[in-house]
C-alpha cells in the first residue's frame, strides 16, 4: 500500500472542511482536502435561508451577546457557553472575510448584508422583540458559500483528493491519529494518508432516518470511524426534526419562508402556532415548532386525505417578494410537491434535518475523551469541525442560520490551531504495518467476503427502525424495542455483501462502507436516546415530559467500547459576559 | 412497466460500451429520473454506476443524457422524460466515460479554473463588507446560480470539438459572474486572457446550453456581454 504525507489532512470537502483547508493552504503547509465528491456536491449546497451573526446591517444595535443568549436559550442550556461566546463574538470578523472572499449576500439599500429573522431570534436578552439576524443570499445561501470557498480555494492551490473515500482511522502505538486509510474511487486504489493533523470535516449522518432533508451522502462517515477508533460520540440523542420538509419528497423549505412572513396551517387554515408560541409564533424554536406540528396532526387537525401534514402559506406574500427571496423554494416547490407556492400552500411535515451531536471537540477542534477520573482529554492528531463535531454550540436544538456560522467558525478556528501547532512542531510516532493493517481490516473483511445481504434492503431497514423509534417524540419501551432490532441488525450490517467486486469506479463498495458508517451512528443515537430520560430541545419523550436539570443539565457521552454512556460537564464559564443561566424555555 | 436502457461500460471488463434493458415497477408514480437508478441499483442490478449527492437540484452531481436531452437526474420526472413508455439513458456526450453513467470531468473543471474563478480585489478589505447597491447585486442573478453540473457544455458542440481551448458556456457563465461583480477590479486583465480567437469567440451561439440548463440560465447571454465587452476594449 502506497502511503502519501501532508501536514494537514481534511476529510471532507463540505463548508466546515474547505474552510478550514483555506486556513491551512494560506499558511503554506502541505495541506489536503479528501472528499468522496466534487467538493461543491458537498451537502452544505443545501442550506438555504442563511448565517446567522451580529453584523449590525438590518439593527446598527445589534449585539453579539444577544445572538449567544438565542444560542444558549436555544440549545436548552447544554450548549458549551465558552463555544457560543467564541463563535457569536468572532462570528462578524468570519461572515466579512467570506464577503472578502466574494460571498454574492443580498444587500439592502445600504449597500450591506441583508439580514432576515430567523426562529429563536431576539433582541435584547429576550426582551426586545424578533430580531432579523440571518445574512442571506436569496435562498441559496449554503450554495453561495460552498462555491466561494470551494473558489478560493482554488486560488490557494489546495490539493484536493475529489472523488476519494475515507474509511478508517490510522493510530500509532501511542493512540495518537496519524492519518486515514483511503480509496480512490476512480481507480480503486487504497492508500495510507499519512498526517500529522487529520481533521473530520464529514458532516452529518440524517440517512439514518427514511425521512430526511439530507443528501444521500449524508452518511456518517466521521462518526463511524471515530466509533469504530474509541472515541466517544457526545449528545447522539439530540436529532433536529426541521418543521418544513416537503410532504412525501423530504427536501428542505427553508425557515427563511416564515421569517419572511409565511406561516403554518392546519386542515382548517388555522394559523395554529399561535397557539403553541403566542410570542415567537412561526418563529419558534424548531424543536417547539416540530412538535406543535404532530400534535396537530395526531389530533386529526392534519391536512390531505390522511391528515399527516400540515401545509405552509406563502401566496400571501406576493410573487415578487417569493421570486426575488425565495426563488429557490419556489423552483423546489414546484419540481416536488407540484405546488405553485404563489398561488397555494406548501405541504409539509417535520423531516430529519441535522445532528446536534458529533466528536466531542474544545474550541479549537481538537477532538476530546474522557479519562478514568471523567477528565476532558485531548485525542492527539485528530480534529473535527461542522457537523460532525459537537463543541457544542446547538446543545440539544440548534437555532435556524447557525450550523454555516458554526462550519465556518469552527473550521477557520480548526485551520488556525493546527497552523499554531504544526509551527511549534508536532511530533507523532509513526504508525506501524500493523497499525495500518488493523485500520484496513474492515475494507479487507468486505472486500473477502463471499457471501451475505446486499446493501439497499439492510439500509432500508436500518431507516425504518431508526424513524419508527426513535422520531420526533419518544418512549423508553417502544425505544428498547429499537434497540433491541438494532442489536439484531448489526451482525448482518457486518456482513453486507458486495454487489461488484470491480476497481473502477465502485460505488456499490462505498454504500457498503457507508451502511455500517450510519449502522454505528444510529445504534449511538438510540441507546443515549433510551438513556436520557427527560425531556430537552429536540428529546421529546412522552414518558418523561419535564426537563431534569437535577440529572441531565450536561452532555451524554456515548462509548462504542461495551456500548456504555457516561455524563459529561457542560461548559457554563464564558470569558467576557456572565453565565446565562437555566430557566424555563418558551417563545 | 417502464422500459429502461442504460449505457453500460466498465472498462475492467467491457472492450466497448452497450446498452442495457431493464423493466422497471413504477408502480405508476411519477418518480425522478434519478429514483429510477435507485430502483435498479437496489433491485436488478446492483452494479450500475452513477453519481448523486443532493437529489434536489441543487448540487450538481447527475446531471445525464436523458431520452437525448441533458438534465438533472434528481429534478427531471418521468411525466416529462419518458417517451413511449421508454427512457433511454447515458452519460452526459463529449466527455470520456470511466464508467457507466459517469464521466471523466477533469477538462470541464479545468475550464473552469481558468477564468479566474474568484473574486479579485486590489485594494485593501474594509473592516466591515465591502459595500455593493441591490442594483449592482442583482447583476450576478442568473450567473452565480450555476451548479457546475455540465449540462450545457457537453451539450455544446463547439465544446465537442474544442474542449481544451474553447471554455465553454459553463466557465464562460462563471468569467462573467466576476466581470459583472462591481467588487472585482481585474477587469482588464480577466478580458486579456480571454482575448484570443478559441477562448470565447468559438462560441457560435447555438444555444442548446440555454435549452439544457437545469437551472434556467442563459451562459449564451452571458457570453454575448464578454464579447461585447472584448469587442470595446479592442476599439
């Protein structure tokens, strides 16, 4: 096996990991990206409404700290508040270095960044209203500035490894990161990536779910290898349910369509957020809009001849604010839902959207264990950024407009540390044969086995366990349940089979790894999920309704060694405001 | 049951390309192009090989030769594609084909590089946003849009004959995207390296990028602006 060396590698070419190779080519050490696309088929093209940060365009008054009260309120109090104070305060410097870069915003009359309102916006501590806080292009934000990191770093000459396929980590003696085992798909190649810095920039992991707004190569592959290497996996139970996925397709409607002014329905056009949030109505955390949603629905007020969805209004309006602020959701609208938003509501219901939880990391993106004594730990040689990582800055519900905020915080922050480091000198034993051997065993084992299930129907079941038990509302029986099929589940995962054994350009063996990646991440979702008996942000369960800051104001911390789950501090010491502390939750 | 035909090559163990037929179960719903794929790739034949990502339009991956048309597999429904209960795919034309449905991009991509595909500034940032009226923003709309999907220039026949020294109209799209940003100050020197006669001028304005364009864009009137403005500095 070949090995190829750089100072930095980055696995992942999304927002998180571009940015953070940005950070890494400017500095001039041997940096590369690794990504299984082109990097601009990167899911962050997704994102549609926007970043959220305190520019001051749409209100010269606004405040950094107001952002990082939103961002506390909104992660119902376990979000890092360190991380929150690093990212809402540096956040300004980010968002006017990505319109350096050429980032096309939309612009007010001023000539600056227009900003729009998201959900759990406010001025003032809470006190002053809805504040429009999001920094838009149009409604292809996370297009906008995937292209323009992706651009400049072509002006920076990274080198990119596009269309080549991570599928473990490579430590030393020591347990020290020095690398990943790689194919190039293209060729089938397998080569060790040696690295003094691996950084996991590998996104999320919602093909967990049947239902979701993620693109089919959101599969979780930094949290399999990290599961499958020893590291903990921090808050898995925290899933965000987006409130407006299009009814039967999953693909996204941005929040921005009612922080525009569009609202939800129900079967008797009731705008019936009014009744669940009288202030922040539509503009409600997502997880308190989610939720709002199936009740409505389980209590038969849902739209459509089944009533399972509820319908957001737009026409009213107008078709030149829609075309000129949403145009992107008017294309999608009517490609999968075959509904001319101008004219009638979108149907639409809470679809699977993104991962709060990740590689526990400090702010620098150094990835994080726990010793004996339940001290924090660093892992040394491994990073993680974006929404793999869990710094954790959403807690248990992330706010609209924050994960390209966090994804290019965290990955300039990740950039600039490792930059640091890399110039006082790191030093990591090499890795030995053997190493590199127990870190292709499981390519090794797929690409042997002779016989077992194919991959699409195990995927598929794997999808339907993970929806049916472990949704938007939640019980310890129906999820031991789950638990128990996943239990049943993981030795035939073990064994998928391939379909084609050829070099060329082989995505059947890339689905097969990939399936096990989303195997590790959902059965670490649903045992925390059974774990953490309260109910917080995007953890509804049915049998412990109350939130239980006596138990469970911290992280949970999944171990994949012996399955077990630990407690782990929440950060409550930021360095320049004072504490926001835990109250009761409402909008 | 939908009569499907694939473009099939592996170049491990085919000497030449051919095509496959597949009979597929719709059970008559209008699905996406690219759902289709899925259903043979899960059911008949786990070996067909294509590119995907978003299945939303959006990120560029699948884009396809459909029933003789390019377009994104993920937004192109059958109601619209099929013709006699037959739906004829292959790889996007005028490319080199690594497998099956895709292709080897490396030219198109290079294309693009070389306009420069990033903003250019020569004076220092301000601490804030460089500042750029509504007016002057909405000169990128309808540019900036493009999702690098390649539709329109392996749809392009001067490209066809010409993939090396002519840009096409996906990188032209993205030369204009700068030259109309009243941020970008190197104008001038964007122009020079596009002044030759293959570079822009080989564009012959058939406009089937137009046509193709999954996204609605129009590279055809984005390169009429470049010529105009080479036209210009020239006088």
């Amino acid at each position: 096996m070949r090995t190829i060396s750089f100072d930095g590698v980055i696995v992942g070419g999304g927002g998180a990991g571009m940015r953070a190779a940005l950070q890494l080519a400017q500095s001039g050490y041997k940096t590369a990206v690794i990504s299984k696309v082109f990097p601009t088929r990167s899911h962050t093209v997704s994102a549609q409404g926007g970043i959220t940060c305190a520019i001051a365009s749409a209100d010269p008054n606004d405040d950094w700290r107001w952002h990082m009260y939103d961002t506390v309120k909104g992660s119902d109090y376990i979000g890092d508040q360190d991380a929150i104070e690093y990212m809402c305060s540096v956040g300004p410097e980010a968002i006017f270095e990505l319109e350096h870069m050429g980032l096309p915003f939309s612009r007010t009359e001023e000539g600056r960044i227009y900003q729009r309102p998201f959900g759990g916006q406010s001025k003032n501590y809470g006190e002053g209203g809805q504040a429009a806080r999001t920094c838009a292009a149009a409604d292809r934000t996370g297009h906008a500035l995937l292209h323009t990191l992706y651009q400049n770093n072509v002006k920076n000459e990274t080198v990119f490894f596009n269309e080549w396929f991570a599928v473990d980590l490579v430590k030393n003696q020591d347990g020290a990161v020095v690398g990943v085992i790689a194919i190039c798909i293209e060729t089938g190649e397998t080569v060790y990536v040696k690295s003094k810095a691996t950084v996991f920039a590998t996104g999320g992991a919602g093909r967990i779910y049947a239902s979701t707004t993620n693109a089919h190569i959101n599969t979780g592959d930094g949290m399999g290898m990290a599961l499958r290497a020893g590291v903990p996996a921090q808050d898995m139970e925290m899933w965000q349910f987006h409130p407006t996925g299009i009814y039967g397709a999953g693909t996204l409607v941005t929040e921005g369509c009612r922080g525009e002014g569009g609202y939800l329905i129900n079967k008797d056009g009731e705008r019936f957020m009014e009744r669940y949030a009288p202030n922040a109505k539509d503009l409600a955390g997502r997880d308190v809009v989610a939720r709002s949603m199936i009740m409505e629905i389980l209590e038969g007020r849902g739209c459509g001849p089944n009533g399972d969805h509820v319908k957001l209004k737009l026409d009213h309006l107008g078709e030149e604010v829609l075309e000129s602020r949403l145009p992107g959701i008017c294309e999608l609208s009517r490609t999968f839902a075959h509904v001319d938003p101008v004219k009638e509501p979108i149907p639409v219901v809470p679809t699977c959207h993104y991962m709060m939880g990740g590689i526990p990391t400090n702010i620098h993106g150094q990835a994080l264990t726990v010793d004996s004594e339940g001290n924090d730990r660093v892992i040394p040689g491994l990073y993680a950024c974006g929404e793999v990582a869990c710094v954790s800055v959403h807690g248990a519900n992330r706010l609209g407009g924050n994960s390209l905020l966090d994804l290019v915080v965290f990955g300039r922050a990740s950039g600039l540390f490792i930059e640091k480091s890399l110039r006082e000198g790191i030093e990591l034993r090499d890795a030995s044969q053997s190493d590199i051997d127990a870190a292709s065993e499981r390519l090794q084992a797929l690409n042997d086995r002779a016989s077992g299930e194919s991959v699409a129907p195990l995927r598929r079941e794997l999808q339907e366990i993970m929806q049916n038990h472990f949704g938007v509302f939640r019980t310890g029986e129906f999820m031991r349940d789950g638990i128990a099929k996943l239990a049943s589940l993981r030795e035939r995962v073990e064994a998928v089979v391939l379909a084609d054994r050829s070099s060329a350009f082989n995505t059947s063996r890339i689905e097969c790894l990939e399936l096990q990646n989303l195997f590790e991440t959902a059965e670490a979702t649903a045992i925390v999920a059974e774990a953490r008996d309260e109910s917080r942000g995007a953890h509804a369960r049915d049998d412990f309704t109350e939130r239980d800051d006596q138990n469970w104001l911290c992280h949970s911390l999944y171990h994949s060694d012996g399955q077990r789950v630990s407690k782990r501090g929440v950060n409550f010491t930021p360095h320049t405001v004072e504490t926001f502390q835990p109250k009761a939750r409402s909008y | 049951m939908l009569q499907v035909s694939l473009y099939r090559y592996n170049p491990e163990t085919d000497d030449a390309p051919y095509m496959q037929d597949f009979s597929v179960d719709t059970e008559g719903r209008d699905l996406m192009v690219l759902d289709v794929l899925e259903l043979i790739k899960a059911e008949h034949d786990g070996s067909v090989t294509y590119r995907r990502s978003c299945r939303e339009g959006v990120c560029g991956s699948d884009g396809l030769n459909i029933n003789g048309k390019n377009g994104l597999a993920c937004i192109s429904p059958l109601s619209e594609s099929v013709k006699n209960n037959k739906l004829v795919i292959r790889p996007l034309p005028g490319l080199p084909v690594i497998r099956d449905l895709v292709v080897d991009m490396s030219l198109f991509y290079a294309q693009y590089e070389k306009v420069q595909p990033y903003l250019q500034n020569a004076t220092p940032a301000p601490a804030i946003e460089r500042l750029q009226s509504p007016e002057e923003r909405a000169q990128l709309d309808g540019l900036y849009e493009c999702i690098l999907c390649a539709c329109c220039s392996t749809s392009c026949p001067s490209f066809w004959w010409n993939p090396d020294r002519f840009i096409g109209p996906a990188g032209l799209l993205q030369a204009y995207r700068f030259l109309a940003d009243s941020r970008d100050t190197a104008t001038e020197e964007r122009l020079a390296k596009l002044d030759d006669p293959f570079s822009v001028f080989r564009c012959h304005g058939i406009q089937n990028c137009v046509n193709v364009c999954p996204k609605g864009l129009n590279p055809t009137k984005a390169i009429g602006h470049i010529r105009g403005m080479l036209l210009s500095r020239a006088t």
